[in-house]
C-alpha cells in the first residue's frame, strides 16, 4: 500500500506534497522584532528537507505581544523587511514546500528572559512590559499580575493582527495559523482558569470564544479566499475547571464556521504545572477525538518521533497532517529518512543528491 503520509493535501487553493508539517518553534534570535542571519540559516535549513510545510515561529502582532524581547514580529516596516530578505532566500531553493506564520500575542506569558537565561519575568531594568490579560491573573505566584485588557485595548489587538497578516500578504506568505494555545492571550481568553471577566468577553463559553472568532473573521475578510488558515488550539488545559476535550470539538467546529481549514490540536501550558500525561500519543489521542467530531482538517503535534509512527497516524484517521518540532531539529532531514524507510522516492536539492543510496556510485569518483 502507498504510504499515506507521503500523498498531497490541498488546503483551498494550496496543495502541500506530504503531510509532514515543520512545527512553529521560537527562536529567541531577533532583534527588535527582527528576523536576523540566524533566522535566514535556521529556516533555510529547514526549507531544504522536503516537509509539505514549514512554520515560521509564533510571530508577535505587537511589541508588547513578543514572549521575550529577542521574539519574533510582524508589527512595523522593519520587521516586515527583514522576514521579507529571509524569505526571498528561502525561496530560492526550497523547493514545493509551503511557508506559513503563526501570528501570536504571549499575553501574560510575556515580558521574560529567553529560555536559556532560566525564562523567568522580567526585571524594570531589564526592559520589563505590562503584560496584558483577560483578566489579573497571575499565571504562577512567582510571575507578577498582567493587567486586564479595557475594551479600546482589545479593539486595537483586533486591529494588529488585521495589520500584521496584510504584512503577511505582502510578503507572499501561503498560510497563516493562530496560536490560541499553550496560554498565551487568545487560549487564556478561552480559558475559565484564566479568564474571569463579566463583560461580553468573559464568564459563558460563548463569551469566551469571542474574541478569538472576530480575530479570526476580521482576518479571514483580508487574507486571500483561495488561502488557507488556521489555529494551533487546546484540546484540554489538564486541569479542573479548564478547557476539555469536548470543548475543544466545539473550537473547531466555531473556527470551521468562521473560515479556518484545519485546527493543529495540542493541550497544556495555561499555567506552568498541570496534570499532563507524558505518555507518546496524549495529544494524538486528543487530535483524534476532534477529528472524530468534526469536518474540519486536523493536524496533530507532540512526541511524533518516527516515521512508522508517524504513517500510522494518517493511515488510521487520527489525524490528516503530522506536525513536528523537536525532531526536526535533531534531523532536518527527518523527512528524507522516513521516505527511505516508508520506500518513497522525494527530489532533494541537486547539490545533495549525492546522499541517496542510488546514486552513491556515481559520485564515487568525483
């Protein structure tokens, strides 16, 4: 039987050639918003490895929507400039690989050091920001209270984000994903645990989700019709009085209404310890079960680490694309390797051929 991982998925007018999606991973090597060299080596590498999809890390809309202050934007010219030079070089070489943003607001995540500087809240003399939320919440008592957004405040969000995917358009982007999980602003609004709000934007789950519907239609109204979208979302906070996974098939039928093509299913991260199993497919179980409930295409992420499985994933109806993260980068060329092991044959770069076996001879001697 012909692998199924390896057959083409059109999304609107957008056919990627596999199912294998290169997960939005942040990098924490901009400045001031702006994509540097490192992005140009980081994703172009990634480009040559043949996935059907390459995201672009979360991408903040505003300043004051950035994780750290080495985070990614597309909220001014210059930011909009400088993703543009990395682009055009991808492009030079990557092939039939699609590129797609994550367009994204840390919320009360944001305002922190970078990763490997231990990720805590930032100091007033480190360049430390209000960070914004549905409401005063602390996300841990060693994080300081983020500021409840007004109703001006959440208007001009609409706005940048409406904004920063005209920038998209701009720089020829073929697809744009929200991220309305792991906590940050748009998944803390959907969340009872961090939104306790008493206006239109609060309190029932109608409430709740509005924000992130009119987010979604205000960009659905500018993004090209023949282009997809969609939405990294929570399939369950892991905690009591959190999102379930029956909310979660509720998300993705609103977003399916409201214009979005898939919805990429992960779970955790609205407070920084929960009840999260840690076994290899927590999230593919939960992928499922939307799937199951829906008409929407579903992409699943999480502990995917090998081709078999990977193949196994699509082949049962888990899931429609496989999103990867960690594996990409210990093997940029996972998607080599697992077309040799699913007995695929893929084009790879010509300066590159060489790495196949059936051709080995033929530079033996060059």
């Amino acid at each position: 039987m012909p692998s199924q991982l390896f057959t083409p998925i059109s999304l609107r007018k957008l056919t990627l050639p596999n199912r294998i999606v290169v997960s939005p991973m942040c990098q924490y090597s901009a400045i001031d918003g702006n994509a540097s060299d490192w992005h140009k080596i980081h994703l172009g590498h990634l480009a040559l490895g043949g996935a059907g999809l390459l995201m672009i890390e979360a991408t903040a809309v505003n300043q004051e929507g950035r994780i750290t202050l080495n985070d990614l934007g597309l909220y001014s010219d210059e930011n909009e400039k400088a993703l543009g030079n990395v682009l055009n070089t991808i492009r030079k070489y990557n092939g039939d690989t699609a590129i797609g943003i994550q367009l994204a607001h840390s919320g009360r995540k944001g305002s922190a050091h970078i990763p490997w500087e231990g990720g805590g809240p930032l100091l007033p003399n480190e360049g430390a920001w209000k960070a914004m939320a549905p409401s005063a919440i602390a996300r841990d008592p060693a994080w300081p209270v983020p500021k409840e957004m007004s109703l001006s405040e959440i208007e001009k969000l609409k706005n940048d984000y409406v904004l920063s995917t005209k920038r998209a358009i701009r720089l020829g982007i073929d697809l744009i994903e929200l991220h309305i999980a792991h906590g940050y602003l748009l998944h803390s609004f959907t969340s009872p645990i961090s939104n306790q709000r008493n206006d239109k934007y609060g309190g029932n789950f109608e409430n709740r989700m509005r924000l992130p519907l009119e987010i979604v239609t205000s960009i659905r109204a500018v993004w090209p019709k023949d282009k997809p979208m969609g939405a990294r979302i929570t399939g369950n906070d892991w905690l009591d009085g959190g999102i379930t996974t029956e909310d979660a098939i509720q998300f993705a039928k609103l977003f399916k209404l409201a214009g979005l093509d898939y919805v990429c299913v992960s779970s955790g991260g609205i407070i920084p310890k929960t009840n999260m199993p840690t076994d290899t497919n927590y999230q593919i179980d939960l992928a499922e079960e939307v799937k199951k409930n829906t008409d929407i295409k579903i992409q699943t992420v999480g502990n995917i680490t090998n081709p078999i499985q990977a193949e196994e994933i699509i082949t049962s109806g888990k899931a429609d694309m496989v999103t990867i993260a960690r594996g990409f980068l210990d093997n940029p060329r996972w998607v080599w390797h697992a077309a040799e092991k699913l007995g695929v044959k893929i084009p790879y770069p010509q300066q590159y051929e060489r790495v196949k076996p059936d051709t080995w001879s033929g530079y033996a001697s060059k």
